[in-house]
C-alpha cells in the first residue's frame, strides 16, 4: 500500500473542514447564545448581521439550497445543506436567487437580504446547524466583519 490510513484520515478531514466563506459581510447587531429582548430572556439561535436591503447572500460552500419558505417570525427564509453536512438558515430575507432545490457552488449568489417577518430592521438572521441539527455559533465559523 502506498499510502497509509493516515493520509486517507488527513485527506478526508480536509475535506470535511475545507473553510467556508463567509455568506455576508457586515455589523453584527446581535449575537449567538442568551439575551433579552423587549425586558425577556431568551436564547438566540443565530448571529444578526444588518444589512441593506437586497444585498448578496454567498454560499459558504457547494451545497444544496432548498426552495425558499415563509415564517412569521423569520419573514422569508432560505435553507442550505452544505457539502460538510451542516445547514445554514437565513431570514427576514427579500427572495430567494432560485426556484426549487438548487445546486450552488460556493460564492454563488443564493439569496438577497431584505426585512421581511419579526424584524427589528433591514438584517439577515443567520443559523448554523451541524449534522445532528445542533445549533453553532456561526462567528465561530464565519468572519463577518466587512
Ligand atoms: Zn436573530
């Protein structure tokens, strides 16, 4: 054999942390974890970023990106499965760039930013699941720093 398992491993583990890009650049107005909103405790799911409105939403990866929905609070939302198993949601958007599920390559355009649902302005709500549905931090993962 001329190559070992552990090449294999490393080759492997590459791919599967291969870096994501960043979908969008810009303030972060609220982040990940506890806070109080409107005098109430709760936990945020996501990284608020303000953004104006129609402004580019990138795939952080190749992935797959699921037709778009429309909740009360989250206003339009966009859901992508990325090629290393996580999923990344986004909300309060404007549209969706495609109809049905769609094949993207990273940095394609997937979604414009808007202010649709519960929100507190023009923003995007970004979550990031890992393959068991677990919520991240998405700043542990994506600078979003403009
Ligand atoms: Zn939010």
């Amino acid at each position: 054999m001329r190559f070992g398992i552990g090449a294999f491993v490393i080759v492997a583990t590459f791919l599967a942390y291969r870096r994501m890009l960043s979908p969008i650049r810009g303030t972060v107005t609220s982040a990940f974890g506890p806070r109080v909103r409107n005098g109430v405790a709760q936990w945020h799911n996501g990284t608020d970023i303000a953004a104006n409105i129609g402004s580019d939403v990138r795939a952080p990866s190749d992935g797959i990106v699921l037709p778009q929905s429309f909740h009360p609070d989250g206003g339009t939302e966009v859901f992508m499965k990325l090629d290393n198993g996580f999923t990344l949601g986004l909300s309060h958007l404007l549209r969706s760039n495609s109809v049905g599920e769609t094949f993207k390559r990273q940095g394609e355009v997937i979604a414009l930013t808007g202010n649709s649902g519960n929100a507190t302005g023009p923003s995007v709500h970004l979550t990031l699941r890992d393959r068991d549905g677990k919520y991240l931090d998405p700043q542990k993962y994506f600078d979003f720093h403009a």
